[in-house]
C-alpha cells in the first residue's frame, strides 16, 4: 500500500481506538484534524479507494498473529471460526442486504476466523473476515467478492488460505455445532487438518462395536464415573465446575448433503464414505450442588497427547470469538449502526476497526508493570467500575478501549496545545470544573 494510504489506515485505526454510541456510530476525529467531516470525508474516500482492497488491509492482521503465535503459543494456535448476522433492517440505503432469518430481516453474515493462543485462550488476531451480501461474498482472502456458498462449503478454501500464511504453529480449528457434518469431517480430516466441534446430542456413531446415539456413550460415562473434575470455570459470570471424559466413537453412517437447487427448492441425498474414528470428550458444567449447567458433546482427531482435559478447555475458550462479535456490535464499535452504503465499504472499515481490536488484546495480555500501569490509567480514564478481588483482572477490553478514547485524543491535543495554557482557560471559564491538585 502506498505511503499516503498507509498514514490514512493508521489514522483510521486510531479513531477507532474509541467506543461508539448507537446515536453517534461514526469515527471520533481526533483534535488534529480540522473538523469531524474532513475526518468522515477521507475515511470515505479510503474506503472507496481500490488500492486499499480487503487482502492488503488483513496483511497486518495476519503480521499480528504471526508475529504472536510463537510466542503466545506453546506447541498450537487455536482458529475459532463463527458466524453472525449483522442487522440493518432500517438502513435502506444498503440496496445489496440479504435476508437473515426471515424476508423482513435485511443486513449481512459475517464469518470471522480468530486466531486464540493455546496456552491462555487470550484472541491474538482475525486471520480471516468475510461479509456476505447479495453481491457475493467479501472476503480478506480475495479481491473481488466471492461466490457465495453453503456455510460449511466456504471453510475449505477459507482454510487452506488460513493455513497458507505461514503462523509458525499447527493449526487446531474450532467450530460450533454449525459444523457437525459427517461429510466435512471426512474432508476436512483427509486434508490432515485438527478439528474440534461440538456435536448434536442425537448423532449416531459405532460405539465399542454398536450403533448408538452420542448422548447414550456420554451417560454411560457419567454412570460409570468416567467424568473426573478438572478444574474451576465461570459460567454466566458464576464460579462452577468443569468435569470431562471421553471416549471413541467411529461415524460410520453417509453423510447427510442438503443443497438447494436454482429453483430454490431444497434437495438431499447421501453421500458414502470410509469410517472414522474420533475422539468423543464430555465436558459437563455443574455448580458447587452438582447441579447440570451445561453440556458440550465434542467430536475431535486431535492425537492422544493432547488431553481430554486440555481439549474441553480449547472449546471452552470459544467464547472469545463470542466476546470479539459482542465488542462490534455493543460493548465498542455499534457495527450495526455504521452508515457505510455497501457491503464492500463495510468490510473494509471492520477490517480497519478489527486492528484496533488487536491493539487492545495486545495491552490486555502485556505481562510488563508498564503495561500494568497503563491498564490503570485507561480504567480510570474509561470511568467504568471494575470488579476488585485477588482473582478479578481489574480491567476489561471495552474499558480499555474506552479509557484508549480519552487518551488518543488527548495525546493529539497535547501536540497543539500548551498544558500551562490549557489550565489557563480551565481556571478563567470552568472554575467549577477545574481544582489545583492540593
């Protein structure tokens, strides 16, 4: 990217170093620009821009997480992939919306790769972002929009791209029950690839030589107390229990394929292949009473080196992608509030915004007690109440970025402006708002 693009995508990830209202969702300019709308205007004329395209903006999301892996990652670095709609039903200016859960429920589908280390669980960066809209899709893997595809027929090429970009460590990929597909196990581990996915309760398997449904193997070894406790684990904010086993199962059935054809009718049939043998871990929530809190049934490959304990927590720290798509939608950036006209200018403002994103994840994890005392300052500047305790962090990520949003401009501000003269005109025209310290 040219040097005048590369100043104006810095720029751009600095305004988006800030929280955003509903009502004022755009970026904030920062104190040395002229004014808000030669902010707004050069945004969009980056936006706009054909050399500033979705592959050359990911590069430094993808230099992020390769420069993070080795050292955030003991021997894997953990790719959870996730889908969310993005609702724009009353923003009629988007004339290429889709229809997401019914024809009155207009906006985008947004998939997002995350890079997450394996020794903590902390988001290191997005390798891999994709907007879908009735133009195709618009992917940081390509320059032009992409067909768009079946949900689960899109992750081959998304990982091989993914996989392609040289990260240093053996990939292990994380997907919902979205991906419980007999037909892409079978693919996806004759690609040589790790997968970890949580599947339907009701699936049946071969299970020491008969057919049974998955949630029969998993009751059968809680009866014979085969799910020994790992370790404490918070769940909707609540301390509980974490207990897991497992065992191996065999998807020997064809697998299921549902396409729908041109004339929008949908069409099923079966699809035969070899028996695989999978890896089945039972990870069970429960409260300090026994009580069942949750139950996640996961089919993986990962070798048995890898413990069945150790493979819970991976699923476990999932949710982070969960935390990622809450901090766009409401906790900082109001994505659903963005005014941009097309899919395309979107993707590549969240593209921008996804490495301010990074910034934040990066202080988050800094283990220096220069970054410890940073992490105050930006509470204190945010005004948020945090939880205190020997166990409590002190800070969290949308603090951060709003606390980010004080300093920012106030750093800019400080370039142009003296701090005598500033006290100044704070004693003449704000008494009331303004104490010497002492």
């Amino acid at each position: 990217m040219e040097p005048r693009l590369q100043r104006r995508y810095e720029q751009l990830v600095m305004e988006h170093l800030s929280p955003a209202q509903r009502v004022a969702a755009g970026l904030r300019s920062l104190p040395a620009l002229a004014e808000g709308f030669a902010s707004t205007q050069a945004a969009w004329r980056f936006y706009a821009n054909e050399n500033a395209s979705l592959p050359r903006l990911a590069q430094p999301l993808i230099g992020c997480a390769r420069a993070q892996a080795k050292p955030s990652c003991r021997r894997r670095l953990l790719v959870v992939v996730d889908w969310c709609n993005l609702h724009y039903k009353q923003h009629a200016s988007k004339s290429d919306r889709i229809a997401l859960a019914n024809s009155q429920d207009l906006g985008y589908k947004l998939l997002t790769a995350l890079a997450v280390s394996d020794r903590d669980g902390s988001p290191l960066a997005p390798l891999c972002l994709e907007l879908q809209a009735a133009d195709g899709v618009h992917s940081t893997r390509s320059e032009r929009p992409l067909e768009a595809s079946s949900g689960l027929d899109g992750l081959d090429p998304l990982m091989r791209h993914v996989e392609s970009q040289d990260l240093g460590r053996e990939l292990v990929w994380i997907i919902d029950r979205e991906a419980d597909s007999v037909g892409h196990y079978r693919l996806w581990a004759a690609a040589g690839r790790k997968l970890l996915v949580r599947a339907d309760e009701d699936r049946r398997v071969l299970h020491e030589g008969r057919e049974c449904k998955l949630a029969e193997v998993a009751d059968a070894l809680k009866r014979q107390g085969r799910l020994v406790r790992q370790r404490n684990v918070l769940f909707k904010g609540k301390s509980a229990r974490q207990f897991v086993g497992e065992a191996t199962v065999v998807l020997h059935r064809p697998a299921r394929q549902h396409r729908v054809g041109p004339d929008g009718r949908a069409r099923h049939h079966n699809v035969a292949g070899a028996p695989l043998s999978m890896r089945l871990v039972v990870s069970e929530v429960r409260d300090k009473k026994g009580k069942l809190l949750a139950r996640w049934l996961l089919l993986s490959n990962l070798p048995p080196q890898v413990k069945a304990g150790t493979v819970a927590l991976w699923y476990y720290w999932r949710w982070r992608i969960e935390t990622y798509h809450k901090l766009l939608k409401g906790a900082g950036q109001q994505l659903e509030c963005w005014q941009q006209e097309t899919a395309e200018a979107l993707a590549r403002r969240l593209t921008v915004s996804a490495m301010a994103a990074v910034v934040v994840w990066q202080l988050a994890r800094d283990s220096r007690p220069e970054a410890q005392q940073m992490r105050e300052v930006l509470v204190r500047l945010s005004g948020r109440q945090m939880k205190r305790g020997k166990k409590a962090r002190g800070f969290s990520e949308p603090a951060l970025l709003a606390g980010l949003g004080v300093l920012v401009p106030m750093l800019e501000l400080l370039k142009t402006h003296d701090v005598t003269e500033l006290n100044r005109l704070a004693d003449l025209l704000l008494p009331r708002l303004h104490y010497e310290a002492g």
